[in-house]
C-alpha cells in the first residue's frame, strides 16, 4: 500500500471555524490595551499607518472583523452572527494581506513639475491557496490534489479490476524485500519510495470460484507438476512515496493505468469483497 501522507492539516469545520473566532475575540477583549506608543512613536510614519489601519478594523488584532473589543456599547458582542464570513479562513487571510499593505505615495508630473501625489499600496505576496489545479481539473494521477487526504496509488490490471500493486513472492525472499521488487517492476524507478518495517498491516484471504490449476516449475524433478490454487492470500506492506511519480511504460505486470486515490474514491472502485477487506486499513484523512 505505496500512499502519500498529507501535506495540510485538515479543513475545519463549521462548529471550529466559529469557535476559534470567539476564542480570539473573547482574548482581544480580556487583554490589555494596546500601548501605541511604544511601538510607534507620535509622528513616524509607522504611527499614521497605525491609525489608518484602526479606523479601518477598529481593533488590535487583524483577523476578528471589525469588533471593538474595549467598547461599552458593542464590547460584549463578541459572537458569530449567523451567515458571517469572518470566521472563514479565506477571509481572515484576505484580512491579513490587507493589513499588511504599505500605502506609498508616488509624485506624478512630468519634467519634475508637480502635478500631485497618487497613493500606491505595495503589493503582498498571497499564499497558495488549498485547492490546486489538479483538483480542479479532476486529475486523479497527480500527487498534487486533497493535499489534506492520505493518497493511496491503485493500479488497474489486465482483467479490468482496480487493486494495489502486488505479485507473489520469489524463492524466499521477505515482505519487505517483495514489496520494494513490485514497486519498481511496476511504478517504475521514477519514485523514491520507503517501505516502514517489516510486519505487514493486515492480510486477506481471496477465494476463487473455481480452483485454478498452475504447473509447478519448482520441482527438482525434471518433470513438470501440476497444483491446483483455491485462492490468493494478500499481505499489505505500508509503504511512502517520498519523491517521483508513478510510469507504467514499461511496467512488467500487465498493468493498464493507475490513480491517486483518496479513502472514500477507492471505495468506488474496488470490488465489494475487496473493500470489506481494506477499509479499516485505509486512513480517513
């Protein structure tokens, strides 16, 4: 089971976002007030950015809305209104880069004549947003989509069914050391992978509906065997991918295509029998 963990802690939900914002509000409102003074002395230009900015947010703290925290009249009502959008997080890093915007003041004219002054506010870098272009365009092969989700690779193989790569083992070679062959024999050598410790998550017993008979080329004798295979027992070996991607070009398993999948989306396509096996496996996020 090669996963990739994820990159962002999770979304918050409805009930935190409001939570949080009350919490900091609530502290806004039992702290001390802000010395002014000391951090800017009258007259800098750090002071009169200050007041610009506090006529605009009316309070210290830059991510809570517009709350007056040591009114009398409105400091009490310090909770989410129903509908509000001060306790998404888009809109409080929206806050936050507004905030952070330095206003200039650029002398317009030509010739050094003077023809007035236009305020310029000096741009901020954003952060990247949650939501990639993968996820947008529903690309299920890139590692860069639900970067808050657990991605676990799924490879569809010659029959059709959609599993996680896997093959017997060779001789006696261990789980650990089988599970590192497969990765390479079918993802390729463009991913830098690391299987954690040698004792298997779980296994699962497959049983065919047929038995399925199969020659035994292992038999000392020169004499070609037949056995007959009730079914297949699964081991799953944890496994991360640390860099790279997945290339089925030369893959030597017969393997036709292969996805980045989240808990719930590999749900979906794994066949009814094979979910009941994996499902307490997979992580949720």
């Amino acid at each position: 089971m090669l996963s990739r963990p994820p990159l962002l802690t999770r979304d918050l939900t409805a009930f935190e976002k409001a939570y949080f914002l009350y919490q900091r509000r609530l502290n806004e409102r039992l702290a001390l007030p802000f010395s002014r003074y000391f951090y800017y002395p009258k007259g800098t230009p750090g002071d009169v950015d200050w007041k610009r900015k506090i006529r605009e947010r009316r309070t210290p703290a830059r991510d809570i809305g517009r709350y007056d925290a040591y009114s009398r009249q409105e400091g009490w009502n310090d909770e989410l209104l129903v509908g509000a959008r001060e306790s998404e997080p888009e809109e409080q890093v929206e806050a936050l880069l507004k905030d952070a915007e330095v206003e200039l003041k650029e002398e317009e004219g030509e010739d050094g004549g003077d023809g007035g002054t236009q305020v310029v506010k000096e741009a901020v870098a954003k952060p990247l947003p949650r939501v990639t272009d993968a996820d947008r365009a529903g690309d299920r092969r890139s590692l860069n989509r639900l970067l808050q989700r657990t991605l676990y690779l799924v490879v569809r193989r010659q029959d059709g069914r959609w599993w996680f790569p896997s093959d017997a083992l060779v001789g006696k070679e261990s789980l650990h050391t089988a599970a590192e062959r497969i990765l390479v024999q079918a993802g390729g050598l463009n991913m830098n992978t690391w299987i954690v410790g040698n004792i298997p998550l779980g296994h699962y017993v497959r049983n065919y509906l047929k038995p399925q008979v199969e020659k035994d080329n292992n038999n000392n004798n020169n004499n070609k065997t037949a056995r007959e295979i009730k079914g297949t027992k699964y081991f799953f070996m944890k496994g991360r991918i640390m860099a790279g991607q997945a290339n089925l070009k030369d893959n030597k398993k017969g393997l036709t295509d292969f996805q980045w999948l989240a808990k719930d989306e590999v749900r979906k396509i794994l066949l009814p029998q094979d979910w009941s096996a994996v499902k307490n496996i997979l992580a949720e996020r």
